[in-house]
C-alpha cells in the first residue's frame, strides 16, 4: 500500500498507527539512504550498521518531528549526520589519516558488495582523501544531482559555501584521478 507524504505523516500522528507507518517509511527509503550513506563511509557493513543508527534515531526523535520538512529531507539529515558521526569516531579510535585513502581502491575491488572496475575504485580513492564535509557535499551532488538549495536545507549552510566545497573537492579528485591514470 503506497502512502504520500501526508497520509504518512496521519498515520505517523497516531499512536495506533505510528509503527505501521515507520515500518513504511523504512520500506520506502531504506535503500535510498543506504546508497547516501555507503558513498560516505564505503563499507557495506559500515553502511549498514550506519543506516540502522539513522532509522534507531529517526524513531527515538519521531515525537519531535513536526513536518516542516519532507520526511526525505529530514531523513537524509539524520543519516548524513550519522555517517559523518561514525566516520569521526572511526578516525579518533583508529586515528585514521588521508595516507589510509591510498587502499581505498584495493579495498572496493576485493569488497563482495562492490560492483564497480577500477576506474569507479579509483575515484572513489580519491573522493576519499577528501575531508569530510567535501566528501558529503561532492557525493550529494556528484551522485544524487542534488541541487545546492536542497543541501542548504539539509547540511544547515549557505549555498554559497557548498558551491565552494563542491568547487574544491572536484578540483582534487581530478587532480588525484590525473595523478592515477
């Protein structure tokens, strides 16, 4: 059963019917966010266990969602945060450096999951070596096509810095991308 974006936010108001309507909200953008969230972090297992804290925390903040934004958008927002979230602590436990990106490719390609040839590992070795705002803003762009007043919304800042973040993470994964042919 298809719902749009206000009779799941009904269902979401009542109690009665605020799980059904969760559970629909998972079917429905699960692979979506899952797909946001891999090219942040790149692991599939890493993805996943980062998609399940995304939906645990969707669900524990369900009361204060108020629907002043698309279910999409604060969705996205919370997974983006999320992986961001895990890639911080990823670098603190494992003190994680840009010198780490260099096996990035290696990794994708012995990665069961991963579909892609070389030249896809390659630029996502590059896009690796990014920091990690860079990396969100050129991922949402480059993959999604997101318009900038999208992720204005969704990242809390000013068109005009994510232009300037999506100017200089291209300039360096093309750079990164030269430098490997």
């Amino acid at each position: 059963m298809a719902f749009d974006e206000k009779g799941i936010l009904k269902l979401l108001a009542d109690p009665a019917t605020q799980r059904k309507a969760f559970e629909h909200i998972v079917a429905q953008y699960g692979e979506q966010l899952y797909w946001k969230i891999r090219h942040i972090v790149l692991v599939h297992e890493d993805a996943d266990d980062v998609l399940q804290n995304s939906f645990v925390k969707a669900w524990v903040n369900l009361p204060d969602f108020r629907g002043q934004s698309k279910i999409a958008t604060w969705l996205y927002r919370i997974a983006i945060n999320e992986s961001l979230d895990f890639l911080r602590k990823k670098k603190h436990l494992q003190g994680t450096s840009m010198d780490e990106a260099a096996g990035v490719a290696s990794m994708l390609l012995a990665d069961e999951y991963f579909d892609g040839d070389n030249a896809q590992a390659i630029l996502q070795e590059a896009i690796a070596t990014l920091p990690d705002v860079q990396r969100t803003v050129f991922n949402l762009r480059y993959f999604d096509n997101m318009k900038y007043s999208e992720m204005s919304q969704l990242l809390n800042t000013s068109e005009g810095a994510l232009k300037a973040s999506y100017h200089h993470a291209v300039q360096k994964v093309t750079a990164f991308v030269n430098a490997h042919k």
